[in-house]
C-alpha cells in the first residue's frame, strides 16, 4: 500500500514537498500519489489478460464532465447488447487511469440482467480519464473512455 | 447583430453554469435574494438530494426514526413516550430553532435540547456531538419540517443573542482575518479556487456533505469554516456557535427547509 | 454496518427488464488515509463483492474497490420468469455478510 520514499531527498525538501502537497490535499490526510500506465496496464491484464480491447462505440459511458467533489462521483454506463444466452455481457471492469490504484470497480452480467447497465457513485484523486471494458460472451472485449475533470476546491470545512 | 446575441446566449450560459440564477429560475429555493445552497451545487448533486432513495442521507434519517420509538435510560422512556409522532410534534423545530430557553437564560438547539432531554427527562447519557446517534436524531426531527419556510424568532428575548450572532458573522477572524460574510455576503457566485461560493445559508443541515461522505452537523461546518481562515474553532454547541445559528436561521428566512440536503 | 435500503417493484410482468437500486450505509475505507493524530494509515475496510440473486440463481454482482464511495450505492437491472425472492448480499474484506430480501411476483 505504501509508496517508496527516495531516501537520498533532504529532509527539508522533502518536508516542503510534503507540507504542499498536504496543504493540496487539505485537511483529510490524503496521500496523494498516483497510478502510472503500467499500473493500469498490469491492473487491465489481470482482468482481461492479453487481449487487445477493440472501440467501444457500443459502451455508453455517463460521466459528469466536472466533478462536484472528487469523493462521490455518479458513474453510469450501459452497453448495447441483446442478452441472450449466447450473445451478451460478461463484465464491465472500470479502471481510474490516476487514481493511486486503478481498479474502480467491475460489473458481472448474466443474461436474467436483461441490460448490461449499472451506476454507482466513485472517488476520483484528479482529473483524469475513466476507463471502462466491456467483456463480452463471445471473448471479444471493447474499451471507452471518458475524461473527469476534478478539481482542488478551496473551501473545506 | 448576431455576433452579439451570440455573446449574450454565451454569456447567459456562463452565468447559470456559475450560478448566477435567471429571474425566478430557482422556485422555492429563492426568496428575494436569498438563495438555497441547492442553487449552487451541480446537476448530479441536485439529482442525489432530490430522490429520497438516492439520497445517503436518508439512512440517517431512517436510524433516527427506529431511535425515537427506542427506550433509554432510567426513565424508561422514548422520544416518542412524550412526543408521540414525531412528523406531527416536530413539524415546525427545523424551521424555527434555535430558541430562547428560559431555564438556561440563553438560547437552546437542537442538538442541546435533545441532550437536555435525554439527561433531564430521559436519565439517559448525552450523545456526543458529532454521533451517529445524534446526527440521526437531529437529522430526522429537522426533517420533519422539510419543505416549511424557514422562520426563526429574533425578537423579544432572543434579540440579544442574535445581535450576537450578527455580531459574529461581521467579526474578523484568523490568520487569513476574514469574517464570515466576506465570502458569503460580499462574494456568492464567486469561485475560491474550483469550489462556488454560496450564501453560507443553514436550513439545509444536518447536510450530507460529498467531501465528508457522511451526514455532518452545522457546527461541524462552523469549525471547518473557522479552521479555513486559520482561527481557532469554537466547541460544538458553545454560546458563540449557538447565537451564530440563530443569526444563519434569520439570514435564511423564508428558505425552505431541506433537511438532509446534499452539498459539496 | 446499518440496514441497507432496497428499491425494486413488488410486481412485474414476466420477462419485464426492471431496475433495482440499493444503498447501505459503510465508510469504504480506503487505506489511503492517515490517522490526523497518528499519522498511521488508517487501515483499509471495506465492501469488496455484492451479490445480486433471484430464487437462489445469481443475475448480477460487483467486485468493489476502494475506489468506491462510501455508503455505497449500486443499481443494476433485471429480468424474472417466475415470482420469487431477490437477495442481496454485501460482504466485507472480513467476510461479514449483510443481506436484505424482497419479495417479487411476476404476474
């Protein structure tokens, strides 16, 4: 869960880094730290292994373009797909490409859903892309993607 | 020509996505100008305190009505032994408190009577401020008024303690000597970094707030507001916090109550 | 862990899609915040799967992360052939289940 500090930083610097990014982060103790793409490559592979996924034009992705507040964020989607036994949505896995760990959340499907559609609401560290995979029946999988805007507000309480 | 309707249509757009409302746009939520909360905040966050299913809120106000019928202390009693239904004996306490208790000589709140209550009447421990216990209580029973117009009495023995409040909302505090109405008189609409500005109006409180991702009281708010300008916070349920209440109360007549409101 | 609230139709037609929301109440807590006085991490807790079944038979569930907020909402969408009872079932990283039941005829 921790990340590594660099031990070779000077403790003065490091103590100004962190009283900006604490004050950033205002008063909740949030570590602020970040996925980088491998995360999200490695955390996508453990769900979807090496497949590449195709455009999702079918994956329709409801976000708020600009978050009230980074905690609680509505996220809602639905994929087109008939549902029947043969031909329908396993999962959709949702990914948050900057959060400290990307793994949002995933939906598991049967065809007694009658729709491949869920919302829920999410925490979102910044700005940054939601992603979501589509796994279908048939193996194949699609990806969308949608960009959050979540800002630093400046007055807490 | 149209060049300029084009800028007005733009700059129209501009002032509603920042707040600034069109003539009678907000219904209920405005009364001359003074504005809900429930005007600044987005869309989505709209949507979440409009349905009382979506809205988290409501698990407080669930919690707090199973507390009411529920016996505690040595007296063996409930709420409900001496308030019968709540939706009927409490239909007014969230548009009308805080007020003047003569057994004290200053004003009482919500959070205070039930405490008061519970000690005197009940002989049952008082729930700490920001409790479950107590969030769910105050919560529900501010409820019960959900819709009614705010209208708090600031006259006759109040008056004193309400010029104190007023006072206080004028006063510079902190490292940051800010006051109150700086940002919530002098600046609503305007934006501090990435969050809007509002009135700083109360009658939505107890509030689920998004950043505390649980229901918080309004004296929770008043610390948080204090620490922002780097003062020192008052105690929950001091004089200072408890006449600053009556104050909001007065500066939000007329809003209606939206207990549990959802806010940023 | 509090009562969760459930919203689905007590009647439908057979072979009707209808949606089911639901709510409890948890911190999700995420492992990512420190204790203000400590300056410990505040150790994760959180509802990682929830379960959506019909007579016994699943039809939808999740997989939650932190990323998750807290007092957890969660809709998603159904179809029944018969009358019977939906159950749903939140467990936590300790295996703690909370469940909650309705009823729903298919007319």
């Amino acid at each position: 869960m921790t990340e590594p500090r660099n031990p070779a930083a000077c403790s003065r610097r490091r103590f100004i880094v962190a009283a900006g990014a604490a004050a950033l982060a205002g008063f909740s103790g949030i570590r602020v730290a970040h996925a980088d793409q491998a995360m999200v490559d490695e955390a996508m592979m453990k769900l979807i292994g090496d497949r590449k996924p195709g455009d999702g034009t079918m994956i329709k992705l409801d976000l708020p373009e600009i978050a009230e507040n980074g905690n609680t964020v509505p996220l809602k989607f639905e994929v087109e797909s008939p549902m029947t036994g043969d031909d329908y949505v396993k999962s959709v896995h949702v990914f948050a490409e900057g959060n400290p760990r990307p793994d949002v959340a995933s939906f598991h499907f049967t065809p007694a859903s009658g729709k491949a559609a869920a919302s829920t609401r999410m925490r979102l560290a910044k700005t940054q892309n939601v992603v979501a995979v589509a796994e279908m029946s048939d193996g194949k999988v699609y990806m969308a993607k949608k960009e959050v805007k979540v800002t630093i507000g400046g007055c807490g309480g | 020509m149209k060049y300029a309707k084009l800028m007005l249509a733009g700059a129209t757009a501009a002032m509603v996505a920042g707040g600034v409302a069109l003539a009678g746009e907000w219904g209920q939520y405005q009364v001359e100008d003074r504005r809900s909360g429930y005007t600044y905040m987005t869309d989505e966050t709209r949507f979440i305190q409009n349905d009382d299913f979506e809205n988290p809120a409501m698990l407080w106000v669930e919690k707090g009505e199973e507390l009411w019928s529920t016996v505690d202390g040595k007296e063996g009693k409930a709420c409900q032994s001496c308030h019968q239904d709540a939706a009927e004996s409490m239909k007014m306490v969230g548009a009308t408190y805080p007020v003047y208790a003569p057994e004290i000589e200053k004003l009482i709140n919500l959070e205070q009577r039930i405490n008061q209550c519970r000690s005197e009447r009940m002989g049952a421990d008082e729930w700490k401020w920001e409790s479950d216990e107590l969030l769910s209580m105050t919560t529900y029973v501010r409820h019960q008024a959900r819709g009614t117009p705010m209208q708090a009495k600031v006259d006759g023995p109040a008056k004193e303690f309400f010029e104190k409040g007023k006072a206080f909302y004028e006063e510079r505090r902190g490292q940051l000597d800010m006051a109150c109405m700086h940002c919530h008189q002098f600046y609503p609409g305007g934006q501090l970094r990435a969050n809007v500005l509002s009135q700083g109006q109360s009658n939505g409180f107890p509030t689920y707030r998004l950043k505390w991702q649980k229901v918080g009281s309004l004296h929770r708010r008043f610390r948080g507001c204090n620490k922002q300008v780097r003062a020192k916070p008052f105690a929950n349920g001091s004089d200072e916090y408890v006449n600053l209440e009556l104050y909001l109360s007065w500066r939000a007549r007329g809003l209606p109550v939206e207990t549990p409101a959802v806010r940023n | 862990m509090a009562k969760p609230r459930v919203k689905a139709p007590s009647s439908v037609k057979k072979g009707q899609v209808f949606e089911v929301k639901c709510l409890v109440s948890h911190k999700m807590e995420s492992g990512q915040r420190k204790d203000r006085k400590t300056g410990e991490p505040i150790p994760r807790m959180i509802i990682n799967r929830f379960v959506a079944t019909f007579n016994g038979k699943e039809v939808f569930s999740a997989d939650w992360h932190p990323a998750i907020s807290a007092n957890p909402y969660m809709a998603f969408y159904m179809k029944a052939e018969e009358s019977g009872d939906l159950e749903l079932t939140w467990i936590d990283d300790k295996g703690e289940k909370i469940t909650a039941k309705k009823s729903i005829t298919v007319g």
